[in-house]
C-alpha cells in the first residue's frame, strides 16, 4: 500500500516537474483583416443578387409568358386565319341632345358629356375623351381598340348615329397588347415597368453567372453562343 502511494507520489511529482512534454501545435489558416471584409463583401452582393434576381423574376414571370406566347403568334400571324366579326348599329340621337352638336365647335373637339352618357346607356359605345372630327354635316369619332376597331357617325341636322365595331378575336387582342396598339397611357407604362424588370432580371442573372464563373466552366462559351445565333442569322439569313 505504502509502495502505491509512493509511485501515485512519484508520478505526479514528474508531471508537475514538467517531465511530460506537449507536442507541437498545429496552426490552423489565419484569416487577415482585409480578407474577412472581401468575402463579407462577397457574400453581401451574392445575397443582394439573388434578392434582386428572384424578385424580379417573380414580378415579370406572367408578363414574360404573355409576352414570349404572342411572340410566337405575331411571327405566325399569316398562319393563323381568324374570322373578323362586324356588328352595325342604328339609332337616332334624340332631339333635346341633338342641340349640343349644332353651332361651333373646334375641329377635333370631343362629344359633349350629355351625348357620351347617352350612347353608353343606349349603346354601350364608350367614346369619352376620344377626338371627334366634326365637319358641317356630321361628328365622326374613331374608336380603335386592341384586338379590333371601331367607329361611330352622328348627323348633326337630324341626329342619325351609324355605328360599327370589328372584332378580329382574341388572338389578335393578345397580339395588340404585345404591340401596345390602341391600349392606352396605363397599358404603355406597365410595358415600360415590366421592360425594366426584365432588364433587372437579366443584368443580375449575368452578375451572377459571372461570380459562378470559376465553378461553371461553360457559362461563358453558352453566353457567346447566345450572342452569336442571333448575329449569325442576321448575317447570313437576313438581306
């Protein structure tokens, strides 16, 4: 027992006397300052990125998809035949109203409100705010629309109205408002707005492929691809 203790004694009086020795510490990469603040910057503007990227995809996806299916249907049009339908209207502009369009009025003045209440209660022609042409025996109002046309007549000594709308179907509304054709300020300024997401949508996706780059080997060989087809057609296809 006493021989025990005495080893116990002897052997930690050699550890405190410092008899085992620690072996060498392996050091592992030390990240400098300036290298911390690259990939925080890096990961800051891979983060802002894909934010951007997705947020604009999710805003233009349905627009897109009008707009690349109308695409395809606008470089078909001759191939799609479609029948137009025409309806023409009669009626007479009733004599109290009548008054409004006698006198002088200037060249490319609009109808007067009261007429333009009447003809969208009786028939169902919206012409407000629209240009008329007025000579000294009738006001004449185009109406183009997308996806057809319109036009309405109204004799201003006896009150006769002729009306006549063309309707062309829906594949050419869809087209028009590819086009922007006879849409309006609001339709016009939602292309504009989706025009701008898709650009967003494009220059960061780009951004990205180029800081994916390094681990993507042909991301820049399918982007000159991309580049080239269209410039190779325009050459050679097109005179």
């Amino acid at each position: 027992m006493k021989a025990a203790s005495g080893d116990r004694a002897v052997d930690a009086g050699s550890v405190k006397a410092g008899s085992v020795k620690a072996g060498p510490v392996k050091a592992g990469p030390v990240k400098t300052a300036s290298g911390t603040v690259d990939a925080n910057r890096r990961s800051f503007w891979l983060k802002t990125l894909h934010r951007w990227h997705w947020i604009s995809a999710a805003v233009s996806l349905i627009a897109l998809l009008l707009f690349s299916i109308t695409g395809i249907t606008l470089n078909h049009a001759a191939q799609i035949e479609s029948e137009p339908r025409v309806v023409n209207l009669k009626e007479t502009l009733p004599a109290s109203l009548l008054r409004g369009l006698k006198g002088e009025h200037p060249a490319d003045a609009p109808l007067p409100g009261a007429v333009n209440d009447w003809l969208t209660d009786a028939l169902d022609v919206r012409a407000a705010g629209r240009k008329g042409e007025w000579s000294d025996s009738e006001v004449y109002v185009s109406l183009p629309r997308p996806g057809g046309d319109a036009w309405i007549s109204i004799d201003r000594q006896s009150g006769a109205i002729e009306y006549e709308r063309t309707d062309r179907g829906w594949i050419a509304w869809l087209n028009d408002l590819h086009k922007g054709r006879n849409t309006g300020a609001a339709w016009r300024w939602f292309i504009d707005l989706f025009a701008i997401a898709c650009l967003l949508f494009a220059f960061t996706g780009l951004w990205l492929l180029q800081l994916h780059a390094r681990q993507r080997g042909k991301t820049w060989p399918l982007v000159a691809l991309g580049l080239a087809v269209p410039l190779l057609v325009i050459i050679v296809f097109m005179h």
